[in-house]
C-alpha cells in the first residue's frame, strides 16, 4: 500500500503519473527526465483515470463517486495545500464496511 508520506514528492499535478507504467515512475527522481516526461507520457489520458478528493469528502460522497467513476482507488487531498494526505481503495472501504480489520491491527 502507499501512504501519505511516499506521495509527498509528487506536485498536485502529477498525481497522475501514479497510474503510469511502472517503468516511466522509476525514472521520476531524475530531474532531467522529469521535465522531458511530459512529452512521453500523454498526462490527460492519466489523468483522466486519476481520482482525488478533499479530505471533507463524506465517506458516503467518496463510495459513490468511486463507483460512479469505476475507480479503484482514490487520493485524499488536503483542500489548501492540494497535498496527498492519504489512498483509498475499494479493498479499505469494503474492510470498512464489513467490519474486518488487517492482521496487524487486531
């Protein structure tokens, strides 16, 4: 699982290179190829598929949005600083809802 803290290198706007190849993403901490990936990778497509909301978002608001946009994850996002604060995903919320907890935190 990701968390907050491996998202923090990344700029509001390149929340979508999450959804990139694997290969492209191994490259971003060289700088150089950071500022000529734009041009290899098509960013609105990414984007397209990349969900994010504000950390207000209603736990009810968030599930139907997911559904509605048939994502599997969504990024929680601080509302001021547009920083990642967290991920959601389908696997976390029907956890929720069922009430099951992960190993570690029984």
């Amino acid at each position: 699982h990701l968390s907050a803290s491996d998202l923090r290198g990344l700029a509001p706007d390149e929340y979508a290179l999450l959804d990139a190849p694997v290969g492209l993403f191994l490259n971003f901490g060289n700088v150089k190829w950071r500022k000529q990936s734009r041009n290899l990778l098509n960013i609105s497509l990414v984007k397209a598929r990349t969900m994010t909301v504000p950390k207000g978002t209603t736990f009810g608001h968030l599930v139907a949005s997911m559904a509605e946009a048939r994502a599997h994850s969504c990024y929680i996002i601080d509302e001021i600083s547009l920083k990642p604060l967290g991920l959601v995903t389908l696997t976390d919320i029907l956890r929720f809802v069922c009430g099951v907890t992960r190993k570690e935190e029984k």
